[in-house]
C-alpha cells in the first residue's frame, strides 16, 4: 500500500513527542512492507527517518505561508520565490523563532488553513496536490493532527486516496488563543471533519474529548493505545543513594515545569530528602526560556542549584541513558494530554510515573499500574505524592517492574502500525 503521511516539522528545538512518534510509526508501517513517504508541513522534519521512508520537500513552508497571510501581492509570488523561502537555511533559521510555537499572532492564518483551497495559503494546495497526484499516488493519506484538516477535501476529490487523521493535542494551540478564536477554529475543524473517512487517538479521553469539540460519530473515531519504538530501553536500577526525580518534556509552565520545581523544593525541606536530585531534559522554544531562568534562579536562591541537572540532548539514545539516571517521573502538565509519550518511555525504562488527575494520566495508571496518579495538581500534593513512594523502595521497584512488562506488551510501536494498517484496508 501507498501511504502518504503528512506531518509538521518542528526543527527539534525541543522534545515533541508527536514529532518522535509519527516517524516511528512510520519506519514501523515500512517494515510492514508499505510504501511510506513524509511529507513534512511548515518546518524541516527534524527528526531522521530510515532509508525505506521516501521524504518530500518541505510544503507549506513558514515562512512563505505567513508572507502569503499578511502581504496579499505575495500571493501570486513566481515559484523561484517560494522556492528560495523554502530553502533549508531559512527554514530552520525560522525554527528557532519563538513565535513559531504559541498561536499568538497567527489566529487569522489558522483559520485561512483550514479554509483550504479557499484560504489565503491555496497556491500551497496546489503545489502539494501537484506533487502528491505526480510524485506518489497515494492508496491512502494520513494527517497527523485535525489542525490539518483544511486539505482533506482535496486529498479525497483529487486523489481518490483514502483520508486518515490522527487526533493528538490540538487544544494545546487551540486552546491558547482568545475565547472567540477557539470557537471559530473549533467549528470550522468540525466542519471539515467531514471530509475524513476516519480518525484514530491515543486515548479514551481524548477521544471523548474530540468526539465532542468535532461533532464527530462514535463510529468514526478509533482508540488505539499511543506506541514507542521499545529497542534499546534498559531498566534503570531506581537509584536511592540519592534518589532523582526526572522531567522529559518541552520545559515550559504549559507542561507543568514549575508545579515539579514547587514540589522539587518542597521535598528538599525534609531532612529524608536532603540529597535528593532534579534531573530537567526536553528542550525549549524561545518563549519558554524567560520562565526557565526564572525557576533555576528559584531554585538557586534556595541554595540548591547544584542539586539541578538539565540535559540538552534529547535524542533516542540520549533519552534512554537519562531515563535510566531517574528514581521517578513527572511531567505535571495542568491541561493533561492525549497520550504523554514520555509516560510510556518512562516505564519502558521501568521508572514510575507521578501524574495529576487529568487528561490521559489517570487512564494510562490504570492500565500500567506504573504509577500514582494526584490531585490537586499542586506543588505541595505532588511533592507528597512522590514522597510516598521514595519512603517505600519496594513498592517503588514493584510499580517500575509491572509497568514496564504492560509497556513492553501493549505499547510497542509495531503494534501500533499493525492497527493502523489495519485501518488503511478499511478506507481505500
């Protein structure tokens, strides 16, 4: 089967777990046999794929979508033009903009690319039709995320491909903008829901969540268990001399940075915990590094700045070796998620997680019994929560052992894509 699976680049600034996720999934549906190719939106991928992956030049370029949102002569620029603003430099020179990771700023040009071909972006239809149609002649295409979903219309009239569309974290940039503009966008995603013959999530909850904010059937949404590619995940030995807490997301207040740094801080009050150790990786945007400063010049102003360890490489290899560095995990993020990928990394290394009650973390505890789940989603009842387990060795090991033998039966990558192949039949 031919699979044309579009997805935005990201520039790899931080830890996306979509990112990480999606080119998984992809090498795993080549070794299945399927013809994959990528085709990365806005940004350079990122991330490297295997030689079975065919990749497509960049299409929506950033920068060229956002001259064509707010120059209207630029519209109708001569291809050379386009062409040079794609060039890879720019790309990655526009990666590294902070205003490339908040929707401030860029409500209008949201909206206009979900209006497709009727959007101030449709030249760019075009191009990526005229290659899609050309180049790859897809038996099926897959959007990774339901913010893409102003090309589905001409994916399926102009194809004839069946339309695939992951759900996975949109209100993360939807939900960020001002009340009027989320009800806009949420609508008009709704709106071109239609044009998909199915949409697959990570978890119930977001699925319930979705299935609400798109107006979409019970029938047309699939919930398939997120995966991660499980090769080279080694147990980490749970160090208690001294014990480490860990943080593997974007460092950012959205994901609940400064709830873990509370909770860091109110533990070191304890004499048990005097040695304890704060272990910070995944990267963050240009936005995100004011509020970083802040919290390491809150940490170092309780004297306890030699105690904190950021990592700055995030890649497989990196993360495995820093998840075997951890005791526990939390990522507090106050808004949840549909799936937390780094939970599932996390026990695959066998080091359980501390989560509040929202989103996906209680659903994914359940399932695992890997770990706690805490409310309120505060500093203090975080730092109690992963309190009782540092005071309890073996209950700690026994919660590691058993979420990573359900990870590593239930979560792997290969079984991901042999659900998704399955659903690709279903629509082609």
């Amino acid at each position: 089967m031919k699979i044309a699976y579009i997805t935005p680049g990201h520039g790899l600034q931080f830890y996306c777990q979509n990112c990480f996720r999606d080119t998984a999934l992809l090498q795993s549906l080549a070794s299945l046999g399927h013809e994959v190719t990528k085709v990365p939106m806005y940004l350079l991928s990122g991330v490297e794929t295997n030689a079975h992956i065919v990749a497509t030049p960049v299409f929506y370029g950033a920068v060229n979508i956002y001259l064509k949102e707010k120059l209207p002569f630029y519209r109708s620029a001569p291809e050379w033009m386009e062409r040079l603003l794609d060039s890879p430099a720019l790309l990655h020179l526009a990666a590294k903009k902070s205003g490339s990771t908040r929707p401030a700023g860029l409500e209008e040009m949201t909206l206009s690319m979900l209006e497709g071909e009727k959007g101030r972006q449709a030249s760019e239809l075009e191009h990526l039709i005229q290659h899609l149609r050309n180049e790859v002649a897809p038996d099926v295409v897959h959007l990774s995320n339901a913010l893409l979903l102003g090309l589905a219309h001409r994916l399926k009239a102009d194809l004839g491909a069946g339309v695939v569309c992951s759900l996975q974290d949109e209100n993360e940039w939807v939900d960020l903008m001002g009340k009027d503009y989320q009800s806009k966008v949420w609508n008009l995603m709704a709106d071109k829901a239609v044009d998909v013959d199915f949409f697959v999530t990570a978890s119930q909850y977001y699925a319930d969540k979705a299935q609400k904010k798109l107006k979409l059937p019970v029938d047309r949404i699939k919930v398939l268990h997120g995966g991660i590619d499980l090769e080279g995940y080694e147990k980490s030995a749970l160090p208690f001399d001294p014990p480490v807490i860990g943080y593997l997301c974007r460092m950012s207040e959205y994901f609940g940075l400064g709830i873990l740094v509370d909770a860091f801080l109110e533990l070191k009050k304890d004499d048990r915990f005097r040695d304890l150790k704060l272990h910070l990786n995944g990267g963050y945007s240009g936005d995100d590094k004011p509020f970083l400063n802040g919290q390491m010049k809150k940490i170092a102003e309780h004297g306890f700045k030699d105690d904190v360890t950021l990592f700055d490489d995030f890649c497989k290899s990196s993360r495995i070796a820093f998840l075997k560095s951890l005791t526990l995990l939390s990522v507090p993020g106050p808004a949840g998620e549909a799936f937390g990928a780094y939970q599932v990394e996390a026990l695959a290394a066998g080091v359980p997680v501390v989560q509040p009650n929202v989103g996906c973390y209680p659903e994914f505890v359940e399932k695992t019994q890997g770990g706690l789940i805490y409310e309120p989603n505060t500093g203090e009842k975080l730092a109690s929560a992963m309190a009782s387990l540092l005071c309890d060795p073996d209950k700690l090991r026994k919660m590691g052992d058993h979420g990573r033998k359900v990870v590593l039966e239930n979560f792997s990558m290969d079984h991901m894509a042999k659900n998704i192949a399955g659903i690709y039949n279903d629509v082609t």
